[in-house]
C-alpha cells in the first residue's frame, strides 16, 4: 500500500510537471534580417504597441541591406511582418511606440543628423515630428516613448540635457508644444531609460539606470505640474532599464539588470510609500541573468518578463536568455530557455495581445540573409490565457468615450461598465468605442460578443464629479449636502484636506457630510474607488 501511495504521488508530480509545460507554447514566428529592407536587432526599450486593427508595432534602430536608419514595423498576430515606414536623416528610433486615443503611434527617435532626437507622431502616412530637442534645457537622447496622460498630453523622458546635463521628464502637447517637467541631477536620476506609466492615483512613476544615492538608480514619482519625489534610491541592486508596472494591489513591479544575491538583477516590488522588496534575485544560471526589459501584468494576475542572458543553452556565452513568470507574491518559474536559433538576447518587454497570447522580440540570434549572428525574432508565447476587452484608457467620467480593442467584435450585442448598459459603437471587427453610463461604477468592462463575453483586462475607473454643495459656510458639525455625479462609491470626504468622520452616499448623486472637528476653510473633495474629485468653490468654516 505504501509502494502504492509512493508511486501514485510520482505520477501526480509527473502529471503537474507535463501540464506546467504544455501551458507555455513558444513559437518562433520570424526572423529578423531575411529580407531586405527588414527591421534588425530591435532592442529597449522597444516597446510593442497593439493597435486598433488588432496588429502589433514597434520600432527598430538598424535596417537590412537599406539606406534607411530604422524603421517602424507592424507584425500579424499570426507573425507577418510589413514595414510602417523607414526613418532617414540619421533617425535612430530606439522606443517603440504607444497607442494614443485618437488611434495613431508615439515614439522618439534617440538622434539624428541634424539634433539630438525627436518626439514623433506615426499616422498611416507617416511620422510628423512634433519636437526635436536642442540638448539644452528641454533635453535630448529619449530611448522611450512618451505615454498619453488623463489630459490628453504625453509624458516621456530624455537621457541627456536639461539644466544639469543628467536628462529631463517633459510633457507635450498632439500639437508639439512641450514644456520641462523636470530636470535630473544625478542626485534625483540619471539616464531615464525607460518610460514612465501613469498610476491610478493620476501620478506619473518611473525609473532610472543610473543615479540616486549609489549611483544605481532611483525609482521616483512625478506630479503633473513637475513635483518629483525619489521613492527609493537602489543600492545592492541597481540599473533598472524596463519601465515599471501598477498590478491590482496597487503595488509596482519592475527589474534591475544588476545586483542582488548573485549579482544577475532582481524583480523587485515597491509600494507608492516607496517601501521596497527583493521578490526574486537571478541566479545567473538556469533563471537568467540582466533583465533589461521590464515586466507584463496578463490577465492571469502574474508577471511575465525576460531575461537577456543566462538559461540552460549552451549555444551563446553566457546563456541566450529566459522567458519567466512570478506571481505578486514572488513564486518564480522559467518557462522558456531560448537557444540562439530561436533568438537570444531578449531585451524588450513583452506585450499580451487581447488575444491572450504574449508576444516579443530578441535583439539576436535565429537565423538571417544579412546577420552572420542573427539579427533577432519575433515570437509568441501561449499560456491558455482567455482573450479580452483591452481599454486603451482605464480612466474617465461619466459621458466619455472609451476606446476598446479586441476581437470578434462584429455582431457586438452589449457592452457594460459593471454591469450598467452603455452605448457602444463597433467600428471593426478589432475597435470599438463606448460612452460610459450614468449610474457606471468602477469595475470591469465587459463586451458581449456572437462568440461569448470579453472581459477587461483592467480596472476601469469611473472618475467623480462635484457639481455644488449647500450650505457654503457652516461650523464644525454641520451637515452639508453634496451633489455630483459617480458618488455611489465615496469612500472618503474632505473639508480643506480634513478627513470628515461622518459622511453617507446617498445615491449616485448626492453625499451628505458632516464637517469635522479641524476642518479648514478650502475645497471640498470626495473620494471613490475612482479617483477624488474636488469642489470648484471654497467651503468657509466658521465659529
């Protein structure tokens, strides 16, 4: 019977082994370098954008066999390349791009001949530079695309210029006119690789490569108006060259190329407070080693991320490079070892196309006409994981149009923000767009689709609205009505940054307060799991 129970549990560990590795189905879908004109080596930050037709852009510093000095390109999610379009003039396009709300791309190029970089915008007829930098006080060298923030500019970053040499954060207008945000000074950062991400408290988050206490980077929070605050500065750790990602514990995620008990980088966790954790040091070995890329939140709730050397090929020096995940709570497990005919040197993030699948390139290896070392591949990874409604915006009001992307959309029966109905229009088969719904709370989207419910892969938050509040003056303890719109989830009432101890959601649109004991004669705000809106006019506190 023991012999039994013992080979019963053999067999139960074999079972879970052989399941763990179907789960994950690399497939290598093309190489880089076969063709002329082909994109090559694509490298960080490289960032991989899905757009409204449900395929994949990017950008690459080097192009085959061609005058052009970088491209931008689109794959199929079935792996067919076709190039956007080829930069010139020196344009070196290092970024990748992202998706903005009025469907075309954002990216920079880190140089060119004639300045020191450029933010553009890509339309199907090509890029129109919205700004090219000086490196004076506005920067120059950005390797990172600029996000779209909540107001409807983008954010990005530079690794040269600015008042102190060190490289800047700065906003720009779709119309190209940008202003300084901030200028690093080694102290606060240096070398702001990376791009920055907007969380849901509405700041702005990211890291640098080098800088901070130890020179090794900082990871820093940014205000709208350009109030940076240095999180953490790493030491024992350090070179964090991917951006960092928000998952749904509020909590954010990244890595560092170095450092760590082995000296190979970590993926570590940082809260808002900027309290910060190891949740797994590289070995160096089997796990990898100098993950450059950042990590990718999937609809699963784990983290997945490369590594751009170590695993168990021996086919390069010092390893070709891992596929991983880690759950938020730090369990590790690699999933793909990559052999250098299959790519290696992976250092871009990866991105979860709303078909469930993880897709991403390697900046080496596989095989090429016009590399003798490869110029790098596109690849898929398969986990099982579902398709979804991918939201190009996870934030707004009451009465705005949310961008959808995903698939089978045509013959869309429904579309609900936590269940309340909105109005919804299909404008392909991989886009539509809906109008958030009054009585809307923040919760998951949902798409009905002729082949079943497509659920968002984030939160989306509903924004509150104040629109008055009676009376307009009052001493502690009065009660004060308060009227707006998406007040259903309040959770906190302020009166002058003072915490109200008594306060009741009535409805969707009205709160009553009390005023607190302390209270301040200034705005009032209200709080909800979607954000905190604040009153236009002034509350007067009397005696």
């Amino acid at each position: 019977m023991k012999t039994h129970r013992i080979f019963a549990v053999f067999v139960l560990v074999l079972l879970m082994l052989a399941a763990t590795t179907a789960a994950a189905q690399f497939s290598e879908l093309y190489n880089f370098g076969n063709g002329q004109g082909d994109p090559l080596n694509p490298t960080y930050e490289g960032m991989i954008a899905q757009g409204r037709d449900g395929n994949l852009y990017s950008t690459s510093p080097n192009v085959a066999a061609s005058n052009a000095t970088g491209t931008a390109f689109l794959f199929t999610p079935a792996g067919t390349l076709s190039v956007a379009y080829d930069f010139i003039n020196g344009q070196v396009p290092e970024s990748g791009l992202t998706l903005g709300t009025d469907g075309n791309f954002y990216g920079t190029t880190e140089q060119s001949n004639t300045d020191y970089g450029e933010v553009f915008k890509l339309t199907p007829n090509g890029p129109t530079v919205l700004h090219s930098f000086t490196n004076g006080d506005d920067g120059g060298g950005p390797k990172a695309p600029p996000i779209e923030g909540t107001d409807g500019n983008f954010c990005g970053t530079t690794t040269t210029g600015g008042a102190n040499g060190r490289g800047t954060i700065y906003k720009i207008t779709p119309s190209g006119t940008l202003t300084t945000l901030y200028a690093f000074d080694y102290t606060h950062g240096a070398d702001a690789f990376a791009p920055l991400i907007q969380a849901t408290d509405g700041n702005f988050y990211g890291n640098t490569f080098e800088g901070g206490n130890s020179g090794a980077g900082v990871v820093y929070k940014i205000t709208s108006s350009g109030k940076l605050t240095v999180l953490t500065s790493f030491s024992g750790i350090g070179g964090p060259a991917g951006p960092l990602v928000q998952a749904s514990d509020g909590n954010f995620y990244g890595t560092t190329s170095q450092g760590g008990d082995n000296g190979a980088g970590v993926i570590f966790k940082i809260t808002p407070g900027g309290k910060l954790t190891v949740l797994h040091s590289l070995n160096g070995s089997t796990d990898g080693t100098s993950p450059f890329a950042g990590l990718t939140l999937a609809n699963d709730g784990n983290l997945y991320g490369v590594a751009s050397q170590g695993g168990n090929s021996a086919n390069c020096q010092g390893g070709c490079g891992t596929i991983f995940q880690i759950s938020l709570k730090g369990k590790f497990s690699v999933l793909y070892n990559f052999d250098d005919t299959t790519g290696s040197y992976p250092k871009v993030t990866l991105t979860q196309h709303t078909n469930g699948t993880l897709y991403g390139d390697t900046s080496l290896g596989g095989t090429s006409k016009y590399c003798t070392t490869g110029c790098g591949t596109f690849f898929s990874l398969k986990m099982g994981l579902k398709p979804f409604a991918g939201l190009v915006f996870a934030s707004g009001k009451v009465g705005k149009s949310v961008e959808i992307l995903g698939q089978g959309f045509t013959g869309t029966k429904s579309v609900s923000f936590s269940g309340t109905a909105a109005k919804f229009t299909v404008v392909s088969d991989t886009y539509l767009t809906a109008t958030v719904p009054s009585g809307a709370t923040t919760g998951s989207v949902q798409v009905t689709t002729p082949k079943g419910t497509l659920t968002s892969n984030k939160t989306f938050r509903v924004t509150p609205q104040i629109k008055s509040f009676t009376p307009p003056s009052g001493k502690v303890g009065t009660a004060v009505t308060i009227t707006g719109v998406s007040l259903t989830q309040t959770n906190k009432v302020t009166f002058g940054g003072v915490k109200a101890t008594t306060f009741k959601a009535k409805s969707d649109t009205q709160v009553t307060a009390t005023v607190p004991t302390g209270a301040k004669t200034g705005h009032i705000a209200i709080t909800t799991l979607g954000g905190t809106a604040a009153s236009s006019g002034i509350f007067t506190v009397t005696k």
